[in-house]
C-alpha cells in the first residue's frame, strides 16, 4: 500500500482520497471477516487464532499510518462489534476479553497514539472515528487548543462523547472499568493485564521526549483523566498497603455504598457495549460483564503488583494534570468523593513508603533460596520415580483452584510444557544479585517514594485550596491533615520531610481551630510525629520539626488556649515515643528541645507574655521524663528500680490524668508480669480514684463515688490522687479526660479489675470494699444479671474468708528493711526502704538475690552485705564499696491499734510501722549473760501504707527503743506466755503444737531458762527504785506463766491417749519441780510498792480559793 502511494505521488494527499473507496470495502469486508473467524473459532484452534489476532491488531496499527483515521476506528468499531456481541453468549469470557486486550494493546502501540486522540479538541461531537476526520485534521490540531471552555465535569467522566472525542483511550479505560468491575464474572484473572496496559501507557508517554513539556504532558494527561474516577470506584478492592488492615483512611467500602445509594455511579453500568462507539439499546437481560446472581458471589481483591501499578497510573495523571482542571473539578466533587479521594492518597503513602536496603537483601535472599527448592523440586520431576505429568497436574489443578476463570487460551492438558507461554517474572530474573545492583534498586525505590508523596502533597495542597471556601471544609480538612500525618509517620526522605513540614506549618496557620477545636486526637498525633523527627539524625529534618512544633505551641497560646492542650499533647507524645520507638535517640532530642527553647527566648513579639516561661517549663517536663526514660531502660533488671522510676514519670503527671492514668496502669501491668496481684490491685485502685475524681467535676451522679474519699476503706494511699492542686484544669474545659476511662464504664472497668487482682492476691476482705463502691452504680443501672455476679463473687470471697480465718492458709508477704550504703549506688545511697517480698520468703533469700544483682552490675569484688543490723557508722565503709544491710522486720502496732486489728488480714493490711530488735551488751558484743543482755527495738515508718502502687517504699521516720536486761527479760516470758495461751485454746486443738510449746517451757532440757531468768532478776530486790516497777511486772510474768503452764497440762491431759500417759506425768513431774523452785521468787514483794496510801485532807472552800481570773497587783 506504501508503495502504491509512492508510484501514485498521493502521499501528500488527503488520507480520504488515497485509495479508491472499492479498496476500502475490500478491506473492510477483510477486517469483518478475520474478526468473525477469531469470535468463532476461538474456543477451537487457541493457538492460530492468537497468532491471527496479533496479525490484525498489527495490520490496522499500520493502517493507521497511510489511511484515514476515522476509517481505521470504524474498523476497530467492526472488531469490537463482533467480540461484545459473541460475549453475550459465552459462560466464561475471559479468554475472548483476553484477546480483545491483546488486540487493543498493539493498535494503541502507535507511535501517534496521542494525536489520534485528539487531546485538545474539545469535547463536542462530531468527533473521530467521524470519517470526516481528516488525517490533515488530526495532524494540524496539534496542542494549540486551549481548555479553559471545556465543560470540567465533563472531562473526568467516561461518557459517551468522551469515548468518541479520544477514542482509543476512551477504549483503555472502558475495558480497566469492565474489567475492574467487582460484579464482572470470570474476569478476575485478567485484572494484571489490564492494569498492565495502561501502566505501559502512560510509562511510554512519560519517557517519550516529544512529551516533555510540561504544558504538553498535562494535554497528555487530558486523556486519562477519567483513570481518577475509575480508581476511587476501585478503593474496597485495592490490597491494603497498610500494617493495619482496620486502620485504613476511611471506611471505603461504606463510603461506596453510600455514594450509590446517592444515584451518582461514576460509571454507567451499560458502559461495556458502549465499547463500540454506539448508544446501548435497552436490555432484556444481564450484561454478560456482569454475575447474573447474588449467590457465589466473588468479591476480588487485587494483588499488591496490580494495585501498586494501578496507584501509579493514577499519581501520574495527578501529577501531569492541569492544576487548575484539577482544583475546578474538586470544587464540584461531593464530600464523600472527596474523602474517597484522600482514602486513595493515604493508600498510596503506605505503598510507596521507602523500604530500605535491608529489605531489597532480604528479598534477594529469599528469593535465592526459593529458586534452589525449584531447582531440586524440577530434578526430581526428571529423575524421580514420579512423574512430571502428575506434578504439572496437580499444579495446574491448584490454579483452576484459584482462578475460576481456568486457562486463557483452552485445555492444553496434554502438555507438559509451553514456553511460548511461559510468565515473566521480574524477581526471578536474575538471582543472588549484587550489592552494586542492590543498592542501585534502593536508590530508584528512594527516588519513586519521594516523587509519589510529593505528588500526594501537591494533590493535598490542590484539596485545601478548594474546600478552603466550601461550608463542609471541616471533614475534608481532617481527612487532608490524616493523610499528611500518616505520611510522616512513614519512613521518608528528607527532601520530602521539608515540604512537608511547611505545608503542615500552613495548615495549621491558616486553620489553628482544625486542631485546637475539632481534631483534637490528630493533634496529639501531630506532637507525637513532630518529637519523633526531632530526634531524627539529620540536621534539616530536626531543624524543620522543631520549627514546626515551636510554632504550634505559638499557635496554641496565640488563640488563648493558654498553651495547655499541646503542652499536655506534647509531655504524652513524649512518654509514648521513648516507651515505643526502637529508633529513639535522646541526644539529638535533647538538642531539638534546645532549639525551642532558643525560638521562645528570642521571639520579640510574645516576650512580655507568659508564653517563654511556659515553653521552659515544658522543655524542663520534657528534660525529666526524658532522664528518667533513659534510667528506666537502664534498670529494665532491676525490678524495684523500674518501678521506682515508673512511679515517679506518674507522680511528675499528677496534674495530667490522662498521663497519669497510663502509667498507674503501665504499672499494674509491670506488677501483673512479676505475680504481684496485691500491687497491681491497689495500681487499678489509684486508676479509679482518679478517674472518680474528674468524673465528680464533669457530672453529679449520686451513685458514683465522691472521688477519692469514697475509696479511702480500700486503701488511705489512695487520697494523693485527689485534684486539689492550683494546676489542675477542669476537664470540660480543655478536652483533657477525654480517653474511654474517663467514663462511667471506665470507671466500672477498673473496679473490676481491681477486684479480680485482689481475689488472686488473697485479699477477700478489700474486694468486698470495692464492690461496695461498684454495687450503687448497677443497682442505678437497673442491671440485675451484673448485681448477681458480683454478689456470686462476693459469696465465693466470704466463704474463702471462712475457710482461711487463721491466717496459716494465706500469707499476704514478708517484710525487710533494706540500707543502701556507698556513692556507687548514685540516687540510693544512703537511702533505706522497706521492702515486701512474697509470702515465706526467708533472709537469705532476699539477701542472695541482691548481692547477686548488683554483683552483676558493679562486680562480685564491690558488693558486700553487712551482717548485723546495727547502726552504719560510713567513715568506717570503704568508698570503692558498695554496702547492702538487709533486716527482717515485722509490722509493728501500738496497742490502741490492737483494738481494731483483729483478724489476720486487718494485721497484714495498710502497714507503715514495722519494728525489728537488735540484742546489744555495753562493751560492744551482740550476746552477753542475762543481766547483761540489752536489746534495741527501731520502729520504722514508711512513707505510704503497703500494699501500694510499689514494692519498696522509704522510711521517712526511725525510732529506737532501748530496753534493759529486765525489758528483755519481761518480753521474754510475755512470748512464751502468749504462746501457751495460743497453743491451749487453740479450736481445734492441735495436741503436736501443744506439746512442743509445753515441752519448751517445762521439759527437763529447757527448765533451766524460765527458772534462770527468774533467780538473776527476782533473787533480790533492787536496789534503784526505777526498777521496782520492772521487778513487780517479771515477778507477775511469772506468775501467769505457771498458770498458763497448768491450763497446758490440763489440757494435754484430756487431748492424750494411754500411750502417753507416762509422758504426761513426766512433764507434771517438771512442771511441778519449775513451780517449787520459782514459789519463793515470786511471792517476793516489794515492800515500797504496798504501803499504806493515807487519803489527803481536802476541803472544797469556793470562796476562800483565789480566782483563776484574781491578778495580784
């Protein structure tokens, strides 16, 4: 044909009259016919028919070069014609689409591609494939056109003049809707080429040099420009590139629902006859294209490499795209499609998130070894006793598993292999890569997530722009401000990072009340992104956060928020960075802090205000947790410390409940981890009383507690978590308290909680108190079903109390004072705490695991334990020691205290005063005789009562007793005495515990102690008065001890059997013996203290007294 036009010199002549019209009916009829045999034969002879579909495609792509234009698409119409009719009958159409696909892709593989889409024309028929259309036409229309007339709305729809105006692109994007249809059956497995198309598209567009003029490229991007609406129809079936899959943007798949139901389908559902370039006449039955029934219904999700490609076509369009089209068609965008739209960006941000070096080894390795298992799995198949035909079987049975649409081009089963048909894949093309190559390939990864997010951020910029005027830019501006979060919570350049900064600066400038008013929870999580790049190792990405979050706090202040709300979202980001981030580095933090504190101090404008000392008293907050973060990693071994520290982070947050609640409740986890239910119990206690508290100032409800009072039963620690400070802010008024505890449900939670710790710790009688509180408020609630399980609960609780009324069945902890002596402890020299332990834990135990602890952390050499429990003297330590004095203490009452400390649990229960002895002689030794026998009893107080929030608390306040060898002495016998009393009435009686106690007091091998101790201290009278009253109250001892000694026998008597009678009568013997030999001790009287006492003469004489009020003068 070429060479016709040549030897007929009409290659200059108009396309239409090129060739004779009989020519063109020949090869019409031709198209026409070749077209018929594919659609009828193509189920039949696969492979020819492939081969005879490509030829075609290949002869119109050529025809388009010497013939009319319109004359060429009115051949396309023919093919296509008879393809979407044949479609109708078929069950499965995938293998017909197929090639309709393949046929498509080579026309549109022109080299004027473009220009026979009529880019710049505008969108008024009559329009190619018009015959009218001339090659001349099509030639001279050029770019020249300009848009600014065009209907906008127009434009972005794929319309019936769309389709004709740019009529092979029009084509592309009807067959990626077809295809991307969710109700499209049987075309699932063709998603891949489809979007594999168009992204080959728009890549040779993007690479060819004729287009790379900005002004031509957004004429280019004129024909895709409905790309957009198809993938926002498309989100639901989008791979989730998210870590969390129910954390996406926005619920599309709601949002899709919703936007139909509106009556505004992008759409049309009768576009896929529309294909041909003709009206659709009305149907009596359901489009082939689509599943004729709700049931089996296959909801396709595309894979990530499809959905990778499809976002990338759409970030091309956005970026090449006139802005001013773009910003004219959102104005007319509803709010729904405009939340679906940054549903896609914020989609995009997670896709194209740079990975990292690591990553791209780790897959080379990967895949590496995954080529080495096909290689053994194929050497099998050649060698093995079974054969290749059941493992290419049962392979091809698993992908008719899979993909319901079976194969492409019809059963091949006879074959074992087809190389013609073998895929393509990029990961596998070479393997065991270098690191050359490696790293070439992070580098393009780094340069394509740059691009992308910075297209997001035009595009972000373009949205702003217009809903800035709109009434409803509230909800746009909050899917806007997400998206920008989102992405620089994700891994970015720096490049990125700076443009992203000012243009979250300006948003935040130009609408302070979208944070400070409306998106609350997005304002803390702006602070949270803002810290965590201000502890970034590159300067410019430091400089640019600290810029940032300087001038939120501004921002904040300006508006009279009176800096609270950031102040308080800045300290929590705080807490949650350094307790979650693996990358965190404080130095460099601490220099960011540094920067801010320098932007408040030279800021002329506000620094008359309060505004810079605000910002240095935040920096200072920030300084603190910062130090005690870092500690708190340091000490992650030693428990006590941890928890010290944790506790001191919450105390720093009393006047931030929010803070402060988290880390009570980050310590009760702590406690939960270590068995240490008692703790974890009073942790979730504190959480209530805290929560009761700002539930009191935000509503009156009779039923729940008063704050902290109510709980004061529970635990009197409880009353630091009252709000009496001048700096504590009423909830109501800066949003704070907002978290899902600071409910009434919140409330009932923890209580709970609170409940379940103390039934595991043992503690029955303090989950009884708590219930007390939970009772009146589902009593108000009228909720029956929970009101029965507590008082299940409160049954089991009273019935464990009964059965373990002695105390022997629980142990709620043992207790001991340990000293901390030596600088290399740093903050705990010199300090002494008293420590609870579990239950039964004995001195050596305690004693082993410290010296073994910080053994560890200052050498075995450098630790010692002090033995005794005497007063320290330090001048007498070696400095480059550390000391550790550890003493088992016993909680300590007075005896007005007695009166209320009954049972076993009211004697284990809210404890601040323990005691323990230390025995003393004058000249220094610890052990001496009788009548030199001193003893030292020191009283403890800590600071809170145990059970508390920790397992240490320091004493505040010592007191030492010194008793005399008397003292001792009457201690002595007052012991054994209550020992006897115990043993004797014990119910039921336990005959072994008796005996041991008798044989303790009366036995032959022990009758010397009682007896000796009565002849050193009653032989004689004393002769300093100070002592009668000593003498007097051992001589009584003693007097009760041998009556308490008979009640023993008498009872042991009635307890024995006839094999120990002899032994009974041996202890009588003994008894009787002691009795004899301690008579004449104890009826020794003092004869000062029984003399007569005479009764004073007393006279009342009112008037002869002097006034009280009588002054001498």
């Amino acid at each position: 044909m070429v060479h016709h036009l040549y030897f007929a010199d009409k290659l200059d002549a108009p396309r239409k009259n090129r060739f004779p019209e009989r020519f063109m009916d020949d090869i019409a009829a031709l198209v026409s016919t070749i077209a018929s045999d594919i659609v009828s034969r193509f189920q039949k002879d696969a492979e020819m028919i492939e081969r005879l579909n490509t030829s075609l495609a290949f002869f119109l792509n050529d025809l388009l070069t010497v013939m009319d234009r319109g004359f060429v698409f009115s051949l396309t119409k023919v093919y296509y014609k008879q393809v979407s009719s044949k479609l109708y009958s078929l069950p499965n159409p995938s293998t017909l689409v197929s090639l309709r696909l393949d046929f498509l892709r080579i026309v549109c593989s022109h080299e004027h591609y473009v220009t026979l889409n009529l880019p710049c024309s505008l969108l008024t028929p009559p329009a190619s494939p018009s015959p009218s259309v001339s090659s001349a036409t099509s030639q001279s229309s050029g770019f020249s056109t300009n848009v600014q007339d065009q209907k906008i709305a127009n434009m972005f729809e794929l319309s019936v003049p769309f389709r004709q105006q740019h009529y092979l692109s029009g084509l592309v994007l009807t067959e990626l809707t077809v295809i991307l249809d969710p109700d499209a059956e049987g075309l699932f497995g063709l998603h891949k080429k489809v979007i594999n198309m168009v992204h080959n598209l728009l890549s040779s567009h993007d690479s060819d040099p004729r287009y790379s003029d900005p002004q031509v490229k957004a004429r280019v991007a004129t024909l895709y420009l409905p790309l957009i609406g198809v993938i926002m129809e498309s989100v639901p079936q989008l791979y989730d590139f998210t870590e969390n899959h129910n954390q996406r943007g926005r619920p599309s798949c709601t949002a899709m629902e919703d936007y139909e139901s509106e009556g505004g389908s992008m759409i049309s559902q009768t576009v896929a006859m529309a294909i041909a370039g003709t009206s659709v006449p009305q149907l009596t039955r359901p489009s082939s294209f689509l599943l004729t029934s709700s049931t089996n219904r296959q909801h396709s999700t595309f894979s990530a490499e499809s959905s990778r490609n499809l976002l990338i076509c759409l970030l091309w369009v956005l970026k090449n795209a006139d802005e001013s089209v773009l910003q004219k068609w959102f104005t007319d965008l509803s709010v729904l499609q405009l939340n679906r739209l940054l549903d896609l960006l914020y989609l995009c941000v997670s896709c194209f998130e740079y990975k990292g070096k690591k990553v791209f080894e780790r897959m080379n390795s990967l895949t590496f070894k995954k080529s080495k298992d096909m290689r053994a799995k194929l050497e099998e198949a050649i060698l093995g006793s079974i054969g290749a035909r059941q493992e290419m079987v049962r392979r091809s049975r698993g992908q008719l598993e899979r993909s319901p649409s079976g194969s492409a081009f019809g059963s091949q089963e006879n074959l074992r292999w087809r190389k013609d048909m073998t895929h393509w894949r990029q990961n596998t093309e070479k393997l065991d890569k270098s690191r050359a190559e490696i790293e070439h390939e992070a580098l393009i990864d780094g340069n394509l997530a740059t691009e992308a997010n910075l297209i997001i951020l035009d595009t972000l910029e373009i949205v702003v722009q217009t809903v800035s005027v709109t009434e409803s830019k509230e909800s746009i501006l909050g899917g806007v401000l997400k998206v920008l979060l989102h992405s620089m919570a994700c891994n970015q350049s720096a490049l990125y990072l700076q443009h992203c900064f000012a243009t979250q600066r300006a948003l935040v400038s130009k609408f302070p009340e979208l944070l400070f008013e409306e998106e609350t929870e997005q304002c803390a999580d702006l602070c949270l992104r803002l810290l965590r790049h201000c502890s970034s190792s590159i300067g410019t990405i430091r400089s640019h956060a600290s810029a940032s979050l300087y001038l939120l706090m501004r921002q904040n202040f300006e508006i009279g928020n009176n800096f609270a709300r950031v102040k308080m979202q800045v300290t929590m980001s705080l807490s949650s960075l350094v307790g979650t981030s693996q990358n965190f580095n404080e130095e460099f933090l601490r220099r960011s802090l540094k920067t801010i504190l320098t932007y408040a101090e030279e800021d002329l404008e506000l620094r008359e205000t309060t505004f810079p000392d605000q910002v240095q008293d935040l920096v200072f907050n920030l300084h603190m947790i910062l130090s005690d973060t870092v500690k708190m990693k340091e000490h992650q071994e030693d428990p006590e410390m941890l928890v010290d520290l944790m506790y001191r982070i919450a105390k720093g947050y009393q006047n931030s409940p929010d803070l402060r609640l988290t880390w009570l409740q980050n310590m009760a986890g702590k406690h939960s981890e270590r068995s240490n239910h008692a703790e974890s119990a009073q942790c979730l206690v504190h959480s209530a009383g805290l929560v009761a508290e700002y539930l009191s100032m935000l509503e009156d409800r009779k039923y729940l507690p008063v704050g902290c009072v109510t709980f004061q039963n529970i635990s009197s620690n409880v009353l630091e978590e009252s709000a009496v400070s001048d700096d504590v802010v009423s909830p109501d008024e800066e949003g704070i308290c907002s978290g899902k505890y600071f409910t009434e449900a919140g409330l009932v939670g923890l209580l709970e909680q609170a409940a379940a710790s103390f039934s595991m710790a043992g503690m029955y009688e303090a989950v009884n108190e708590v219930y007390k509180i939970l009772i009146p408020i589902h009593e108000a609630n009228r909720d029956a079903k929970k009101l029965a399980t507590i008082h299940g609960k409160l049954q089991e609780a009273f019935t464990k109390i009964v059965h373990q009324s002695t105390g022997w069945e629980r142990m709620f902890g043992t207790y001991f004072r340990v000293g901390f002596y030596g600088t290399k402890f740093g903050d705990l020299d010199e300090q002494e705490f008293v420590y609870k332990e579990p239950a039964i834990t004995k001195l050596a135990e305690i004693s082993h695991r410290l010296e073994g602890f910080y053994g560890e952390r200052f050498g075995e050499d450098v630790v010692e334990v002090i033995k005794d429990s005497n007063p320290v003297d330090k001048c007498k330590l070696d400095a480059n020691k550390a000391y550790i004095q550890i003493t088992y203490v016993e909680p300590y009452f007075d005896t007005y205290e007695m009166k209320d400390r009954i049972t076993y649990f009211d004697k284990n229960y809210n404890l601040r005063r323990f005691m323990y002895c230390t025995p003393f002689t004058l000249d220094g030794r610890a052990h001496g005789e009788l009548h030199e026998q001193f003893k030292r009893k020191t009283i403890l107080t800590t600071s809170h009562a145990f059970p508390y929030i920790k397992t240490r608390i320091n004493v505040i306040h010592k007191e030492e007793i010194i008793l005399t060898p008397i003292e001792v002495a009457i201690e002595d016998m007052q012991k054994k005495t209550q020992e006897l009393a115990f043993a004797t009435h014990q119910d039921p009686a336990d005959p072994k515990m008796l005996q041991m106690v008798l044989q303790g007091s009366v036995g032959t091998t022990v009758n010397q102690g009682p007896l000796e101790v009565a002849q050193v201290f009653l032989s004689e009278i004393p002769n300093d008065p100070k002592l009668f009253r000593h003498h007097n109250k051992l001589r009584l001892c003693f007097k009760d001890f041998t009556k308490r000694c008979e009640d023993a026998l008498r009872k042991n008597k009635s307890l024995i059997g006839p094999d120990q009678k002899e032994y009974q009568r041996e202890l009588e013997r003994n008894y009787h013996r002691l009795k004899e030999a301690l008579q004449p001790l104890i009826n020794r009287k003092i004869p000062q203290l029984y003399k007569t006492v005479l009764p004073a003469a007393c006279h009342r004489d009112s008037f002869s007294r002097m006034s009280l009020r009588k002054m001498d003068i």
